[in-house]
C-alpha cells in the first residue's frame, strides 16, 4: 500500500516527488509514457519567467513570483543548468506603452525585484540586434533560463534516490475508492493520490469524480531551434507585446546557447505535437518584426508543445471534494516557472490530510546535500579531461562529435534512477543528437550503447514514444 501515488512524471509531478520524499512515506510516481518528462515539461519554451505577467490577485501569479525566488537554491541541490539573464518586453507606440506599465504595476504588486521601463538608448545597447523601431522596454532582471525536461528528471532522480518508485508505460484508466483507500487499475493500492497529468487531469479526475467542474483544452505552441552559431543574437529573453493568445513571441538564448524562437498559440485536440507550416511561418514573422537579421537559416529543429488551459483560467492546487485526491491541473504557462511553489504548496496540503487522518507527516527524513552532478566532458578543462579520462576510459571515447559527449556519460544517463531509456532520453539528459547534426552520426551509435547497457536488441530501441523503433527489418548482430 502506498501513502502516495503522483500522476503524471512531468516537472509538476516530479518535484512533488522530489519535495515528499524528504518525509517517511511510500511515494509512486506513475507515468504513461516510456520517460520522464514526455509532456509539456519537455516541449516549452525553457524560461523561468519573472512572474509580472500573471494576474497579482491569481495562484499563477503568486506561484510564480514565489517560484522563481526557489530556482537559484533547487538549481544547487538537483545540479540542473539555471541561469538569470533578465527579459525585455519590447514595446513601440501608445498602445504597448500602456501595456508595458499594466505589466510593470501588476509585477510590483507581486514585488518581483529590479523591475524598470527601459528607455531607446539603453534597449538598443542591451540588445543591439533589435528593431530600430523599439522605443522602450520592460526590464525583468530575475528572469531566467533552464533545460526544463532536466529539471524534472533530476527531480525524480533525487526521488527515486531517497526511495520513491517510478512506474512507466503505465496509463492510469481506472481509479475506484474503496473505504479509505483508492485502487489504480485494479492493481496499486494507495491512501492518496496526486493527479499532474497535464493536459490529461481532466480525463484523470473523470475516473473518480463524475461531476468534474473543470475542463483542460490544449493549445499548442511551435518553436525554432537555431545552431550554436546563432548565439549571441540576443543577450537577454526577448518578449513582444502580450496578445490575448499569450505572452508573445520570444526569441531567447537556451541554457546550452542556441537560439531558441516561439511560440504561437493555436487550439488543437490533446497531444497533437506536430508542426506546421503556417504555424512557423507566423512565428518566422513574428521574429523577424524583433530581430531583422534573425538567421533562420540557422534553424536545427522544429518542435511544438501543448499548454493544459484550464476552464477556470487559474491553476487548479487542491485537494478535491474526493478527500484523499489532489488535483494539480491546469498548469499552463507559467508552470514551470512555478513549479517549485507548487510542489511546496501541495506539500502543505498532503500535510493538512495527514494531519486530519492523524498520521503527521514529519519528521524529514535525513536526505543528501545534493543530487550527483553530471559530468558534461565538453566543459572541463584540458587537466579535468586527462582527470576524467583516469578514472574511466569510456570518456575518450566521444560519441557526438557535435556536442562533445562521452560513451561514460551516456552510459551514466542510461543507469541512474529515472535513466534514459530511449535514443531522444539519452539526448535529453546529455546531448548526443542535439547538435547541428541532429544525430545523423552519433545515432546509431547511441543505438547500439542503449542496447547493450539494456541488454536489448537493437532492434528494439526506441526513438521516443512506445514502438516508435529506430530500426527496422534484419539488424545483422555485431
Ligand atoms: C508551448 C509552451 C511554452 C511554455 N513555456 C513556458 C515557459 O517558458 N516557462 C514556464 O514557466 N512555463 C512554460 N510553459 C508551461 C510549462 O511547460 C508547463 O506548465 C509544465 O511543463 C507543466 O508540467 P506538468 O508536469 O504539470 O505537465 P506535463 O509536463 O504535461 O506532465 C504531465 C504528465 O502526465 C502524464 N500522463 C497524462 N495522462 C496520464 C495517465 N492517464 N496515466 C499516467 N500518466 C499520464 C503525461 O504523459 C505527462 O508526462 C509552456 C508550455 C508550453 C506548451
């Protein structure tokens, strides 16, 4: 029997993980894809917003203001890449003058620290790249940049480190209420339960709770991703005028130093992650309105993410009126900015149940200082290369030649908890494949690695969802 059982191994449901595992309970995390990570936390657009977009008076607002506060000291406890490099609202006219204020005066209800309105001169040498045309800009200096998907995966590391279960490939359709306890799929019995299903948290509740008072409708948004060669186009986050569809157009620097381009914002059924061309084009368009001289050209990838808009139009933290069963849902933009607060605030909320079950939570178990860095060999110096190389040889060994990464890394992304299972994990946790040549070279080699390490046949390694195998036909074995 579980105490806990946590939907959904996004950036929500693992840092809830990550956050109850320092008290003495039996947690389960339970995800329907073959990875941590496979839904809106691995498709956004990677920043750690300021928090002066939400509306002051909403959960939004106030959990991310709250959130990002948490980021510098969750960065150095699961060793995740986060970096403050400030955003610019870039405004022209009357209109985004007045809109750049609303902006400014809702962020200083919420005391977002450092906000200014910036003047011509001073946005023109911040961001030399610009349109000429900008006259102004709101200035957000703890706004920052992260590699989302690693967020949550060392979260669940750090999880799984101190005890919690992760369950994949398993899609919750069946959750029945017995006295006190719940039933998933016939099968796993848990005292409570904590739905961070993303767009599915609407369908999840459904399974309990016939006369669900929220719906979730996705809204897709595509992106482009520009070689490293296109770095240094822009020093800060970059954001136009909000619209009603969203915050605007962001061109931004990423975490690994491409260019990250996007998104719009068009309804779309749940899980339809594909791109098109009328999509891009209007971001193309959009971008190039910001940056005349965006080198496109430089674009390495398209992808696309779908946001969980909730009817309520909020962020839905609660325990529902199925006592013993929390709702985390709709957590749209900006989630993972307030993920942090979420999980502290669903932390409060498990403690509040125990506590009227009688069963305190406390007290925190001992946990480590920190979650085990990754060894990224592309940044060492030449003597912590030799060092490396000493201590396992398997780091002479570079895989992709684009981002400089080491069969040993590769291998310790397959076999720490919540590894890397397939050949998109291994490029998420430490690059192969996300350089310039999109894997064209290293792929098959990753192949091979992921196979042996798993013990599998070539054959079956996947590229990304359940049967999405990268070979197909007569594999000859080496
Ligand atoms: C285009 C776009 C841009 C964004 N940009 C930003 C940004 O820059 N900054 C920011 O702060 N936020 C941003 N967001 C929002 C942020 O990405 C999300 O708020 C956050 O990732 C939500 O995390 P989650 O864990 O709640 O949901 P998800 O990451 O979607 O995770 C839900 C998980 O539940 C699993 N699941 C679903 N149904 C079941 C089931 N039946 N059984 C088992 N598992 C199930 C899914 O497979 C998935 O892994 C953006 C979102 C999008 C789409």
């Amino acid at each position: 029997m579980f105490d806990w059982v946590i939907i959904g191994a996004g950036v929500s449901g693992a840092l809830i993980a990550q956050r109850l595992s320092a008290y003495p309970l039996k947690l389960l995390i339970i995800e329907k894809e073959n990875d941590v990570a496979c839904g809106a936390t691995k498709a956004n657009s990677a920043l750690i917003h300021a928090g002066y977009d939400a509306p002051f008076d909403s959960l939004r607002g106030r959990l991310n203001a709250e959130g990002n506060a948490m980021y510098d000291d969750l960065a150095e406890l699961l060793k995740f890449p986060f970096k403050r490099i400030g955003s610019l609202v870039l405004g022209v006219g009357a209109e985004d003058y007045t809109a750049l204020t609303k902006l400014y005066e809702n962020g200083l209800k919420l005391n977002i620290p450092g906000l200014k309105i910036l003047d011509q001169s001073r946005i023109h040498q911040m961001e030399p790249n610009i349109d000429p045309s900008f006259e102004y800009a709101l200035y957000a200096p703890t706004a920052g940049i992260t590699e989302p998907w690693e967020v949550a995966i060392a979260a669940c590391e750090y999880a799984m480190d101190q005890g919690a279960k992760l369950l994949l490939n398993t899609e919750v359709t069946e959750i029945v209420k017995i006295g006190e306890h719940f039933i998933i799929n016939g099968a796993i019995e848990t005292k409570g339960i904590i739905n961070a299903a993303g767009v599915h948290a609407d369908d999840i509740y459904r399974l309990i709770d016939g006369e669900i008072s929220f719906a979730i409708s996705p809204r897709r948004g595509e992106y482009f991703l520009l070689d490293k060669e296109a770095g240094g186009l822009v020093n800060h986050i970059l954001f136009t005028c909000p619209t009603y569809k969203g915050k605007g157009t962001i061109i931004a620097p990423t975490a690994h130093g491409n260019i990250i381009i996007g998104p719009n914002s068009e309804k779309v059924e749940k899980d339809y992650v594909n791109t098109t061309f009328e999509g891009l084009h209007d971001v193309k368009q959009n971008a190039l309105k910001m940056v005349p001289n965006c080198p496109l050209h430089l674009n390495i990838a398209n992808f696309s993410g779908v946001r969980a808009e909730p009817s309520t139009g909020d962020f839905i933290i609660e325990e529902s009126r199925i006592p013993g069963f929390i709702n985390v849902a709709g957590i749209k933009s900006p989630g993972l900015s307030a993920a942090p607060a979420i999980a502290k605030m669903v932390e409060s909320i498990v403690s509040d149940i125990h506590s009227r079950r009688g069963t305190a939570l406390g007290p925190m178990i001992q946990t480590p200082i920190s979650r085990r860095a990754r060894l990224h060999f592309s940044e060492l110096s030449e003597a912590e290369k030799i060092k490396a190389i000493a201590q396992d040889a398997k780091h002479a060994h570079i895989v992709c030649r684009c981002e400089q990464v080491t069969e040993a890394e590769i291998i310790d992304a397959i076999h720490r908890n919540a590894g890397a299972r397939t050949l998109n994990g291994v490029k998420r946790r430490v690059r192969p494949g996300a350089g310039r040549c999109q894997g064209g070279f290293c792929g098959p080699k990753v192949v091979a690695i992921l196979a042996r390490e798993l013990g599998i046949h070539r054959n079956e390694v996947e590229q990304e969802r359940k049967g999405s195998f990268v070979l197909s036909g007569g594999v000859q074995d080496e």
